[in-house]
C-alpha cells in the first residue's frame, strides 16, 4: 500500500535523505516544472513590458488566478480519487445567482451569513453528484455531463433574462475583490488559506492520504479497509461548498450575475489542475500543483495580452501546455517506475 | 420527485399528474389574467371609436420587451386607440406567433404591431389579417416587407457609431488614443459600428487627434471582458478612452475601472443599459454613454397603427406623421420608420429610465 503511493507520489522524499537528497527531492518535485514556468512567464513578460507589474498590475493577476484557484483544488480532491466533477461551472453559476438574488431580497444579510449559505448551497449540489455517482456506480464523468446542463437549466429557469448588478450588492461586499491587506487582495488570501488547509489535510491526514490510495487502486483501497464510497461522497461534498466559496466570490469581482455565469469554466479548471500536475488518471499530484497551475494559466492569458500578441493564440498555448504537462507526467512517472523496479530487484 | 414516485407507486404517480395538472391550470390562469390586466379600455376619450391595437412581441417575460410594450401601451392611449393589449409566445420560436395572429384576426382587431420571430412564418396569417381590414405594422424585427404596412426601426447603425465617437471625444478633451472593446469578432452590428467609427475617426478633422490603437473581443462574456480591459490598461499605457458598444462589454469594463487605479483617468463610453451602469455614472467611472430609449419603439409603433388606420398615411415613401411628444417621423424608403436617434444617459437623467 504505502510502496504504492510512495511511486505513484513523487513528492515523498526519498529515504536516504541528506543535503542531495534534498535537491534531488527538489527536483522531483511536480509543481517546480509550474513554478519555473510561471517565474519566466513573468519575468519576461516584465521585461517587455514593466507595466505588467505595477501594484494595479500585480493586484490584477493574483485576482485573475483567485477564483480558478479555488475551483482547482476541489477539483483536485475528486481528480485524485480517480474522479472529475465537470459541473463546476454551473455549480458556480448557481450559487453566483443565488448570491445575487439574496442580497436583493435582504440587502441588510451579514456578509460572512452569505458565505456560509453559499457555501452550503454548493455542498448540497456536490452532494448531488457524489451520491449520484457513488450509488449508481457510474463514471462521475457521465453523472457530472448530466448535472452539469440540469444545473445549468435551473439556472435557466430561476434567473430568465433577469440579472443582477454590482450596484444591487452591499459595498463592503464587493470591496473584498478590491481591497487588500499587505498587497494581496483579500479575496486572493482567503483563496491560499484554502490552500494551505487542504494540501496539509491531504497529506497529513488519514482520510487525505485515502483519497489518494482509493485513486491508486480503487480496489485495494477496498481491501484495505478504506470506506471508498463515503470518502469519495465527501470529497464531491468538499468540491461543491469550494465552487460555492467561488461563486459567492465571483458575485463579489465580477459586474452582472445571470443565467450565464460560470460557462465553460469547467475545462479551465481541469486545465489548471493537469497543468499543475495532477494526474489525470487519479493516486498523484498535489493541490498546490493545482492551484500553481491556475496561476498560471490565468497568468498566461494576462501576459499575452500586456505584450499584445494576438489572443486567439491563446488557447493554442494553454493546449501545449496541457500536453508539457502530461507528457513530463509520463516521463517522471516511467522513470520512478524503473527505479522501483531495480531497488526492488536488489532487495530480493 | 422520481424517487416520491417509486415510493408512492401508483397513487404517488397520479397524484404527481393531478399536481402537474393544477399548476398547468394555474399558470394558464396567471396568463390569461395577465393578459385581461394588460387591456385598457379607460379611454375612449382621445375619440378614435373603438379601434383596437394589439402587440404581439417575439417572446413575453423579456425585460428589454417590457420596455418597448410599455412605450407602445403609453403611445396606444395618447394616439387614440380605445384599447390596447399584449399577446404572444412565452418562447421565441419562428411558428409561435401564427395563433396568435389568427386569434387577432377573429377578434377584428384594427392594428397588430408585431415583432417577428420569423420575416416570413408570420406571412400567411398576416395576410388573412390585412384582408380583414386590419393594419400591420412591424417593429424592432421586421417581417417580409410584403406582409406589413410599415416597420418601426430603433436606430440608423450609422448614428450609433457616430454618437460614440463623439461622447468619447468630449471626454478626452478631443486628443489622445482610445481603443475599442467589442463583443465577439464577427458580431455583425458590432463590426458594422465599428466600421462607420473608423471611418469617422479617419475622415472627419474634429477628431485628427485622436488615435485607435487597439480593438479587442471580450466575446460578450464577463470575465473575459473584464481580463481584456486589464490587457488594454498595460498594453497601452498612454490611453485615454475605451469605447465599447455592447452592454456585456461596457458593464465589465465599468466594473474594472472602478475597482483599479484608473478610475476617473481613463474615460469609458458606449452602449449600455441604465440599470447595470447607474452606480457607474454615480460614482464618476462613466459620465455619459448611449443607447436607443426602447419605449419610444413602441410609443412611434403605437402612433404609426393610428395614422395607418385613420387613412393619414399608407406606409409609402414621403408619408410623414406625428408621434406624441417625440414629433414628426417620415416614412422612407421601404416602409422603414426610423425611431432614433440614440438616447444618452448621464447623471442627470439616468435615473429616468429602468431597463
């Protein structure tokens, strides 16, 4: 069990830890691959062009990557299980909406009062798709497809032409998007504290290192004694309360919240997470990876529109950089397999 | 409701269809009540008889159509008529509409304003109408022009560019690069504005100073919207002013400049709705954008039935009536009536409108 994440988990360190262990380690590492590349990104883009990183400059990119960031990590949750939720978009766009239309029908609810609703709002729609897929038994990539176009029509039929407006909103309540705190606006720390808190429970906890055996070898994990079911539930629970912390989050940024909102935000959010390092085929990769990922992509767009290149390239470069990911995916993961075996071999 | 279905069995499943069944019942109710309110039958006084003017939109429930209806309703009591109603299709398909017409021309209704969701599904039922004595006239999209009388149109596509021009040159002081922020690359109103604005800027010495340094496509969508205007800001640090004439556009660019360091420095103009941009223009990010007022579409539509009906016009080139409060329209060629010319909105006025 633990030999298998250990090969699967590129980021444990190896045992004859010492000071080259620790540079080797380093460089294993999935997310340094991101991170030079998004060093890079900027310094170049900076180069060109110094506006990119003006306070208002800087302000903006880590407002872009916010709330990606935070769609990325619940995603990654259920990625590593082997799962995908692709009704993230319209699980946003629902709670955007409901956002939207609670502070029209109380403008005097307490802020942190919307949170928690929103939040529980998206958890009731993750718990929709965790429990679909858990008991039917069917690939969430289908269940998901479903949910996404049903949520998606609710939304449909609860907002109709009607949209609600920036000015509709409390103003402190849109100043979260605006103000910041030692450079960062709040809504962006209030992303990395969801960071933070879930890379330390899936690497420090029981139920964080199960999700990544149930990913490994679903039916080991079975033998193992691992509730597979109600961990995978709550990890479609976990990504529904983060895509409504999104949505509540994009009613506070963003101007209008409609039938509309969250659109195709799906596949960027399985791009942020792949490019980060997650792979696809579940048992590896990290939140942080994930969440570098969404810096980067949003980051990408940013730049390439401060150095005036022409933005219908752009999707042609999130795409190779989709294929980077995966290809460097392979590799690592072909050469620890070799490795694995020679030890092995030599131990016997 | 499928799972209180299997635990139910039988008498669940007919009690789901007698619920099915009462809301159905209900919402017909909800209609048909809808529709006897919307009747006005308060003034004969103007003293047109009893002619009866009925406006048949693509769709109900569309917030920008309640606006035009109500114009319309506004225009049908001020014109004459005795009474006014609204009917249609809850969705905007191209067949919807032909009941209702036929229903019209059972009632003998004396005028149908319509906006067709097909130039020419609605053909055939409208003859039928005309031949029944009933004026047709057409407004915001037009029918095949054989099938009506008249077709009341917002606005020339020309002054709607040139408005724009001519708001953001105001507001840069007449100097300085701007830039454009459209919605998708190959929206044809968009690209036909975008046009005539070019070719003002180009030909016109009023604005030799001005330089348009960049056109971007927000693609209608918020968040890209909103990225694309941060792209402009570092692109192009010496500008001025960003025009953007489609409503998505102009709101996420608003929303933008408001929450960064360039409100007040950079100037934003276009189209846009009063209801998203009325905390933009308080707050000083916008002074002044445009849109055509879509309650004066209805209100000339309203007028135009009259004079058709009265004999004052016959929908010819030259014909020339008068529309309330809004003055003179002439009919030119083709039938077409144009309500323009763009309306815009500012402080002073903005809290006038709600649409």
């Amino acid at each position: 069990m633990s030999s298998a994440l250990d090969h699967k988990n590129a980021t444990t360190p190896a045992p004859d830890a010492g000071a080259r262990g620790a540079v080797a380690s380093l460089l294993r590492m999935r997310e340094l691959p991101v991170l030079i590349a998004l060093a890079l990104l900027v310094l170049v883009t900076y180069l060109i062009n110094p506006l990119f990183l003006t306070a208002q400059g800087v302000k903006d990119l880590l407002l872009n990557a916010t709330i990606i960031m935070i769609l990325a990590v619940g995603q990654t949750l259920l990625i590593i299980t082997r799962n995908i939720d692709l009704s993230v978009g319209s699980m946003l766009g629902l709670v955007a909406f409901g956002t939207g239309s609670l502070f029209s029908a109380m403008p005097d609810v307490p802020i942190i009062a919307v949170f928690v609703i929103g939040m529980a709002f998206g958890a009731l729609l993750g718990a929709v798709n965790g429990a679909l897929v858990t008991l039917a038994k069917v690939p969430a990539l289908v269940i998901t497809l479903g949910t996404l176009y049903v949520y998606r029509g609710l939304n449909n039929a609860w907002a109709g032409g009607k949209q609600y407006f920036a000015g509709d909103r409390p103003e402190e309540f849109g100043a979260l998007s605006v103000n910041t705190f030692l450079g960062f606006p709040v809504i962006t720390l209030l992303a990395i504290v969801v960071v933070i808190a879930v890379a330390i429970y899936m690497s420090g906890t029981r139920p964080g290192r199960d999700l990544y055996a149930i990913g490994s070898d679903p039916d080991a994990a079975t033998a193992f004694g691992i509730k597979v079911s109600k961990r995978v539930f709550l990890a479609f629970l976990a990504n529904g309360a983060l895509a409504g912390l999104a949505g509540v989050l994009y009613a506070s940024r963003f101007n209008s919240v409609g039938a509309t909102t969250g659109t195709g935000m799906e596949l960027t959010v399985v791009a942020a997470a792949v490019v980060g390092g997650v792979a696809i085929f579940g048992g590896s990769g990290s939140v942080t990876g994930a969440a570098l990922g969404a810096v980067l992509l949003t980051t990408i767009t940013s730049s390439l529109t401060a150095l005036r290149v022409d933005k219908f390239w752009q999707q042609a470069i999130v795409g190779v950089l989709i294929l980077t990911a995966i290809i460097i995916d392979r590799v690592a993961s072909l050469r620890t397999a070799k490795k694995l075996r020679i030890s092995e071999a030599r131990n016997v | 409701m499928m799972l209180n279905r299997k635990n139910k069995g039988r008498t669940g499943r007919l009690g789901s269809m007698v619920a099915i069944t009462a809301v159905a019942a209900l919402a017909l109710t909800a209609c048909n009540s809808g529709s006897a309110s919307s009747t006005d039958t308060s003034s004969p006084s103007a003293g047109g008889g009893d002619q009866k003017i009925t406006f048949i939109p693509k769709q109900l429930n569309n917030p920008y159509t309640d606006v035009v209806l109500g114009g319309g309703k506004k225009g049908a009591t001020e014109a004459g008529f005795a009474s006014s109603q609204v009917v249609g299709p809850l969705e905007a398909s191209a067949s919807s509409q032909v009941s209702f017409i036929n229903a019209e021309t059972q009632a003998g209704t004396n005028v149908i304003a319509i906006a067709a969701n097909d130039p020419d599904a609605v053909c055939t039922a409208l003859g039928e109408a005309r031949s029944a004595g009933a004026k047709i006239v057409a407004f915001d999209s037009d029918t095949n022009p054989d099938c009506r009388d008249i077709f009341i149109s917002q606005v020339v596509a020309k002054d709607v560019a040139l408005i724009q021009t001519k708001l953001i040159s105001e507001q840069i002081g007449g100097s300085g690069e701007i830039a454009i922020l459209s919605a998708t690359a190959n929206a044809t109103n968009q690209n036909e504005w975008i046009k005539y604005m070019e070719e003002e800027l180009a030909s016109n010495p009023a604005y030799k100073d001005i330089k348009l340094v960049a056109k971007v496509y927000g693609d209608d969508n918020d968040t890209k919207s909103f990225q694309e205007a941060q792209g402009l800001m570092q692109a192009h640090p010496n500008l001025k002013g960003i025009i953007s004439p489609t409503t998505v556009g102009i709101a996420a660019t608003a929303r933008y400049l408001s929450t960064s360091a360039y409100k007040g420095k950079v100037a934003l103009t276009g189209l846009g709705l009063p209801n998203e941009m009325r905390p933009f223009v308080k707050d000083g990010t916008v002074k002044e954008f445009a849109l055509w007022d879509p309650a004066q579409l209805g209100y000339v539509a309203a007028f135009a039935g009259k004079a058709l009906k009265d004999g004052k016009i016959t929908g010819a080139e030259g014909d020339t009536f008068t529309a309330g409060e809004l003055g003179e329209r002439k009919v030119e060629k083709g039938g077409l009536v144009i309500v323009g010319p763009p309306t815009v909105f500012n402080a002073e006025n903005i809290d006038k409108y709600n649409f």
